[in-house]
C-alpha cells in the first residue's frame, strides 16, 4: 500500500469556484482525491508522485485574487483508509437509481441497483461531481449487449456500473497498477466480469472499437489523446468526457468538432461537466 502527502490548502477569500479550480490543477499534477471545505481544501497525492514546486507554480498562478498557504504532511496508507472508512465516505444515492456504498456500511439507501466500492485511495466513489455526472448519463443509456471501454477508471466504478446496467464486453484501463488492484476486487465484490488493464492510451491499440467510451480523467489528457479515444469508438458509437471544469468547454467542443463529433448533451454540477459525443 503506497504512502500519500496529505496537503491542506487555506484560501481567503473561499468559495465552491476556488476549491473547484483547486481540485482541477491540483489533479493535473497527479492529486487523486479532494476534501473541499468552507476555509479550502485538502488533496491527496501519493508521495512517490508529489512535486511541491508544481504546487507552489500552481498557487503563485491561482487566476483569481485569493490568499493561498499550503501545508503538507506524510500519511501512510493504512491510516489513511482508516480516515477515509470513519470520516468521509458516506452512501451516496444518485437519482434514486443507484445507490454506491462500502462495504463496511451497514445503513444506505435503497435502490434498484447497487455499487459496492471499497476505494483504497483510487479516485471515483461517486462523490465527485464528474463521477456523479458520468454515472447519470450511463443511466440513461441503453447500455444492454453493448461494449465499453472505461480510460483512467479509478476504482473501477464506472466500469461496474456500465456492467450492472446491462452491457457487454467491459474494458477498464488505468496507468496506476495499485488502481487497477483495486478495481479488480471492486469488480469481484458486484460480481461482474471486467478486463482490467494497466496501461496509458497505448493500452488502445490492442482493442478492438467499442459502442461506448468513458474517459473522466483530466482537461490536458483528454484532449492530447482524444483523438486516439475516438480512433476507438465505432461509428455511430458514443464518448462520454468528464474531469474538467465548465469553463473548458470551449477547448473540450474545439477538440471535438475537429475529430468530427457531435454534441448529444452535457450537463454540469458544482462547475464540473460532463459531455456526451456520436461519432
């Protein structure tokens, strides 16, 4: 079990839109998970990945005029799991359709489906406003028989999810190995069959199109490879895009329209968008 920093960042003034964009850079620089409150926000990195110039490049450049300080520390993993079980995942019911849980929770809403997460410190609980989002949009697609390939899946949520509702053949791919560990067992706790994978986009090019791609990753990610993603999708197939603010549209649509997609329909929450493509 890998090492995490711990940084808490203060903001004066602090609102939703600077955690928001807190989180967004902070995740371009390999942060997994983020604990917004009403004085800023705490960030999780693993330590072997944690790069404090980055951060302090990130803050000095904060494009709004809020006092920022910083303060990090060195948690191991195990208690930090421990945190995270006690204090900050909690059942989450989205639109009355599924609810996500842990398995240590022994009181959670009830729904026609269910999502078990034991998350271990990959990103994707269904918390985030990007999770959430994405998972709305799968459920309101007809997901039966059809193939999914899951980019960056974290812990594996979107992938099971996508199983649950009826699809076919699932692919979930993640560049952290300890991720891809964990999704594998998430997969085994909802009792679906998933290949899970780790590897970058060149993990693609070994697979075949599929009829739906996830990608909730990040701004600069998807959009250096999207194109690759797209390589990946069947005609007539859908990309589902999550991981970035809504004030990357512009650069998310320009990206798009270039490769030839079309915009089905979008939504956001708490600054966070979630975009569904045809190809």
């Amino acid at each position: 079990m890998y090492d995490y920093i711990s940084l808490r960042i203060e903001a004066t003034p602090c609102n939703e839109t600077v955690t928001d964009l807190l989180a967004a850079f902070l995740a371009d620089v390999e942060f997994e998970t983020f604990e917004p409150n009403d004085n800023g926000l705490t960030a999780y990195v693993r330590k072997d990945r944690y790069d404090e110039e980055a951060v302090k490049e990130i803050l000095e450049n904060f494009p709004m005029d809020v006092a920022l300080s910083m303060k990090s520390e060195e948690i191991e993993g195990e208690d930090w799991n421990k945190e995270w079980e006690q204090n900050y995942f909690r059942p989450i019911l989205i639109d009355d359709k599924v609810v996500i849980r842990s398995s240590f929770h022994n009181e959670f809403p009830e729904a026609p489906l269910q999502i078990i997460i034991d998350p271990k410190m990959a990103f994707g609980t269904g918390h985030h406003a990007t999770t959430a989002g994405m998972s709305r949009m799968l459920l309101e697609e007809d997901l039966s028989g059809k193939s999914v390939i899951d980019m960056g899946t974290g812990t594996g949520i979107l992938s099971i999810l996508a199983k649950k509702l009826g699809a076919g053949k699932t692919v979930g791919i993640d560049i952290d190995e300890f991720a891809i560990e964990n999704a594998r067992e998430n997969g085994q706790l909802n009792d679906v069959e998933v290949e899970w994978l780790v590897g970058d986009d060149k993990a693609l090019s070994e697979l075949e199109g599929a009829d739906i791609f996830l990608a909730n990753i990040n701004l600069n990610v998807i959009t250096s490879n999207l194109e690759k993603y797209v390589s990946k999708v069947r005609q007539g197939g859908r990309i589902y895009l999550s991981g970035f603010l809504t004030t990357d549209r512009e650069a998310i649509m320009n990206e798009a329209q270039r490769l030839g997609l079309t915009l089905l329909k979008e939504s956001s929450e708490n600054n966070w968008l979630t975009m569904v493509f045809i190809r």
